[in-house]
C-alpha cells in the first residue's frame, strides 16, 4: 500500500503477507525494496492512522545486494508535517531477505529525518529500529532492534471465503505488570 498527501485511517484491519522485491535495471543498477506493508511518503499533510489493526508478516526483498530494503512493515519516507499514528496496533514480525535467504527484522524503518511514531497507547512493535514514539506509551510493548519482541501470531490458513486472519497464540504470552500498562491486585 502506497499512500501519499492524503489521510489513511486503518481500523480493524490486518496488513499482511506483501513482498516488495527489488527491480535491477542496467541503468539504475539494483536499488532495495522498502515498505513491503506500507510505504509512507510524508509531504505535507499526509497521515497514516492505526487503530486496533495488524501489520506482520511483510517482507522486503534485494536480488542482488547483502539484505532487503528496510521498512518491511512501515517505511516513511520524506520530510513534511505528516504522521503515523497508532492505537491498540501490532507491528511486528515484518522481515527483510537478502538473496542469500537470510533475514532480518525490519519493521519500521524512518528515512530522511521522517516523523516519529505518535502512540495512542496500547500497541506492541516488535523492533522500533531508527524510529522514536512520542505521544501516550502507556501499555506499549516495543523491542529493540537487537531483540524484537515477536508477534506470536500463527500464520493464516487458507481459504478461498472470507479475509484470512492470523490466529492469536495457543498458549498466553508471560509478560510483566509494566508491560501491561497495570499493576497487580
């Protein structure tokens, strides 16, 4: 999904199983893949809105150079008074490949002094790479790029009906009183 100079408001939806691959031309030579989920060009006015959706399982690819494009999930690229903002989201589980197979997270990458991610609270990014979040953290769950937390989904089955989902884990994530956002009884 491309968007540029308008406002993008995703509720209640998943992102999902989009590759960006790299495109080698004799003239250009072979630039990387970026936003295999969502390219985001900022440029003045332009908005991305998450609320209660899923962006995972998004690839970038690179034919012919040591690793994918960045932004596997979300790439923002630009300068300008835009944002990404994000309510009670997932967005992890995104990866680059490089030509080898190998891979790497990438879930959201910010290029050319992009906008950081305004938080609503209550979201889980799995690797928060070059981007900053601002706004209200309370109940987010986010991890480093050098230890993502993963999404734990199970891929969605196939079906040829209705949208395919991802299936939440069999069995509960432990997680602590601050990452939920509350304190024990």
């Amino acid at each position: 999904m491309a968007i540029s100079k308008c406002t993008v408001t995703l509720t209640n939806t998943t992102v999902s199983s989009n590759v960006a691959h790299t495109l080698a031309t004799q003239q250009t030579g072979a630039l990387p893949a970026t936003g295999g989920g969502v390219y985001f060009f900022e440029n003045n006015d332009s908005h991305l809105i998450l609320r209660n959706s899923t962006v995972t399982n998004n690839f970038t690819t690179r034919a012919t150079f040591k690793s994918g494009g960045d932004g596997a999930g979300i790439y923002v690229s630009g300068l300008g008074a835009s944002d990404v903002t994000m309510r009670n989201s997932l967005l992890a589980g995104n990866r680059k490949v490089s030509s080898s197979g190998a891979e790497a997270t990438s879930d959201i990458y910010l290029s050319f002094g992009g906008s950081p991610i305004n938080s609503e609270g209550f979201n889980l990014i799995g690797s928060i790479g070059n981007s900053l979040i601002t706004g209200t953290t309370t109940g987010n769950i986010v991890g480093p790029t050098a230890a993502p937390r993963a999404d734990r989904l199970a891929p969605p089955p196939p079906s040829r009906g209705p949208p395919r989902r991802h299936a939440p884990p069999t069995t509960p994530t432990p997680t602590t009183a601050a990452q939920r956002g509350t304190q024990p009884p």
